[in-house]
C-alpha cells in the first residue's frame, strides 16, 4: 500500500497537530522547517527552536526538515539533530522571498550542482536517510524537475517528494502530476507525489497519474485530520464515514487544550485561531463563528462558538 505523508507546513504541522494525523492513518511526517544556520547559531534554549524540534512521545516516522545553502551548515545541522528523528528532510522548494533570497529552498533547483553537493554533504553526516521536498522547477522556462531529480539520486537522495509546481507559481494553479509521473519513471528511489491531494478519489487519481510510491498531503489536512483514514479507506476499496461534527469540535478542542499545556492558553487561543477557522469551513454560520473566534480569549469561549455551530446546522 502506497504511504501516505502529511507534507510540512510552516506554523501549522506542529507536534500537537501532527499527532492528530498519526492517529488518523498518516504514515509519516516533518517537522516545520528549520534554519540549518539559524539552529547551529541560536542559543540553545531559544524557544522557537524548542517548539520547532518538539517531538511527541507517540509520534511515529518523523523527519526533519532543514533548509538552507551551505553544504557545511546543513550537514552540521543535520548531524546534530540525526539522533532525534527518523529521517533528515532538505527544502528545496519553499518559495518564500526571505527563504530564495538566500539561495535556499526552491532557489536550489537553479543550483542542481550545488543542491547535488548539499546531499552528499548531509549523507556523509549521518547515518539516518536523507530526503529532499523539490518542486518542478524555478519557473514554466526552467522545468528541471526531471534532471534535478536524477542529480539528487546521484548524490545519494533516498527519497524525493515532489510537489508539482514551479516556484513562480507559488500555490497557485493546478499540481502537475503528469510531470511528477515523469520524476518517477527517471530515478530508482521512491518518489513521493504531492500537490492537490484533497480527498479520497483526488489521492486515487493522483496515484493513477504519477505512480508514485505515496502521496504528501498539506492543505487537504487543515482542519482534516481525518483525510489520512479517508485516503487510507480508498486504497483499501473500504467505505468511509465522514466525522460528526460532534467528532469535529471534539478534536478541534482537544487540538486546542493540548496547545495550550504546551505554550499555554494565551498562545494557544492566539495560534489556534486559524485552525478552529478550517475546522469549520463549509458549514452553515461558518463565517460568523470565524469573526467571533478572533476576538475570543479563552478556549472555553471557543467551544461555545463551535457548539453554537450545530444548532444552526440542524
Ligand atoms: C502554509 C504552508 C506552509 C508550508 N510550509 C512548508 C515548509 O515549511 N516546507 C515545505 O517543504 N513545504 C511547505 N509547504 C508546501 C507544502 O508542503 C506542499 O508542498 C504544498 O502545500 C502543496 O501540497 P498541497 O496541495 O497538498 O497543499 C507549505 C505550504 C503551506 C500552504
């Protein structure tokens, strides 16, 4: 059976999150990027660092996810956080200015030789598997996706997950899975498709296209971790039954309190609000609630909204 991935998304796949997708199927996640430069410079007990790397007791395949453009700097990195998670992941795709502007991320796939040389790097550093999240290229110009790859498996890549967009195209547009399904038919390692994978039928198709190994799915899990036992339903030709919205405030509250234990309510209330926000979509008064939620300070005001929810759906 084809594995199923949450892909990494900065400020949101999070330990507490990320424990809600292992228990819903997911095969294996990342952490939220991290700064090879700015880890091995930060003081040790800088709290974001601390939150970044957290790791819960319960989580199953865990990858970490670094970027940046110095060989050196990412194999320093990644030998020093190898002990702690199952594998190490490389971004070259991020498409943020900040991330580009300093050659990291997608920039990296305007420097195959380079990008080739950060794999090697990082391999002779650690002992754990080495993977890589690239796009399709830097723009519709410079669609490299396919010699890019083969670069990365000559370094000695174990895995590539490929999100099928340029960089120019940030997230919009369509995914191209027929050039992910091209990726996969040039290298020997398994490739990982991703992009637009936002249900069952949309997982089936993707994997009918690409023939990859497995699928990444990012935005199809906001609000959703339950898209990893759907996905998982389809590929198994079971049925599958939506959450009850019961289900739903039930886990989007338990999502809330266990941030809260750990960066407290304050905090939590605050970086919760975009999640209750897609716990909600789609359902009648969605709107309202979302508007509500934002000038909330507690939890408990926010169960109250999510409840107010089900009458006005009965
Ligand atoms: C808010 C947000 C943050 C993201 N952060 C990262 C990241 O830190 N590292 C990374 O490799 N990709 C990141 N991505 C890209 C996703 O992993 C994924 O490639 C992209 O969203 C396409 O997949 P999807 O259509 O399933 O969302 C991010 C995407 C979003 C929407």
């Amino acid at each position: 059976m084809p594995s199923i991935y949450l892909a990494p998304m900065a400020g949101i796949t999070d330990q507490v999150f990320r424990q809600l997708c292992f228990e819903q199927g997911c095969d294996g996640a990342t952490t939220e990027m991290v700064s090879a430069q700015g880890f091995l410079t930060a003081p040790k007990d800088r709290n974001a660092y601390r939150f970044l790397l957290a790791k819960g007791e319960e989580e199953g395949a865990l990858a970490v996810q670094i970027f940046g453009s110095e060989p050196h700097f990412i194999a320093a990195a990644a030998a020093r956080l190898a002990d702690r998670f199952s594998s190490i992941d490389i971004n070259m795709g991020c498409p943020a200015q900040k991330v580009v502007g300093g050659a990291s991320g997608s920039a990296l796939m305007k420097t195959p030789e380079l990008a080739g040389e950060i794999v090697a790097a990082v391999k002779a550093a650690v002992s754990v598997p080495v993977t890589v999240k690239m796009r399709l290229g830097w723009d519709d110009a410079h669609r490299n996706a396919v010699s890019f790859a083969r670069v990365l498996e000559d370094a000695g890549a174990d895995r590539l997950t490929v999100h099928g967009r340029t960089r120019m195209q940030q997230y919009s547009g369509r995914a191209d899975w027929e050039t992910i399904a091209q990726v996969k038919q040039a290298v020997r390692i398994p490739v990982i498709a991703n992009g637009d994978v936002v249900d069952g039928a949309s997982a089936l198709a993707c994997l009918r296209v690409t023939c990859c190994d497995g699928l990444a799915i990012g935005r199809g899990a906001l609000g959703n971790p339950w898209i990893f036992s759907q996905v998982k339903a389809a590929l198994s030709g079971q049925a599958w039954t939506p959450p009850s919205w019961e289900q739903v405030v039930e886990t989007a509250m338990r999502h809330g309190r266990e941030m809260a234990a750990w960066k407290g309510e304050k905090s939590a209330v605050l970086e919760m609000r975009k999640h209750f926000s897609w716990y909600v979509s789609g359902r009648r008064g969605a709107a309202r609630v979302r508007t509500q939620i934002h000038l909330a300070s507690s939890l408990t005001e926010v169960e109250a909204l999510l409840r107010s929810l089900d009458a006005e759906n009965c």
